[in-house]
C-alpha cells in the first residue's frame, strides 16, 4: 500500500476514535448509559482511553506521511488534510448518532472550503 493512501487511512480510523472521545459522551447520556450526574473526572477517563486510540493511528500517519520520513506530504498538507477528514468525520458521525442533528447548506458550503483548502495547499 502506498504511502499516501495508508496515511489517509490511518487519519480516518484516527479521527474516527476523536470525535468518539470528544462527543461519546453525549450520545452515552442521550442513550442513558450514563448520566449527567456521572462524575467529569470518570468521563475524561474513558475519554482519555479512547483518545489513547485514537494516538495510536494520529502518530503514525503523520510519521508515514510526513517529507521528514519519505513521505509525500509536508506538514501543512498533512494538517489541512487531518482537518478535513476530520470534517468529514464528524458530519459522519454526527448524522448517524445524533438524530437530532442536521447538516445544512452553510455546512456543505464550509467542508467545499475546507477542500478547496486541500486545493490550494497541495499547489505548487
């Protein structure tokens, strides 16, 4: 597999276990898993573990990414691209799990910017 394509692979999985750890949380209590009375300091533990997977595929793909290792993207390209797939993965996400949510144009319109972003970092 070639470099790139694992990166981005490797940056989706990653930012999967993100928007997990970030907002997990609040699918648990919407779901009632847990509560709102549940103490912050056990929800930063469990997000924190999954934040801990969470590095476990961030870290390599910027190391198999990365110009400084042989990769084919500088720095800049691999953080616009984190931030997008990011995007993208959230949109995802929060479709999926959270019912009450909704994605509108002026969303649309910003993840257009944020490509277009990728566009212009990617020009030489």
């Amino acid at each position: 597999m070639n470099k790139a394509l694992l990166t981005l692979l490797l940056l989706v999985v990653s930012n999967t276990f993100m928007t997990l750890a970030w907002y997990g949380n609040l699918k648990l209590q919407e779901m009632k898993i847990i509560s709102s009375n549940t103490p912050i300091y056990l929800i930063i533990l469990i997000s924190w573990g999954i934040a801990l997977l969470e590095y476990s595929f961030l870290i390599p793909a910027n190391r198999i990414g990365s110009e400084i290792n042989g990769g084919p993207f500088s720095l800049v390209q691999l953080k616009v691209i984190q931030e997008v797939v990011s995007c993208i993965i959230f949109g995802v996400i929060v479709s999926v799990l959270f019912k009450g949510e909704s994605l509108h144009w002026n969303h649309i319109v910003a993840f257009v910017l944020l490509i277009l972003a990728v566009y212009f970092v990617f020009m030489k």
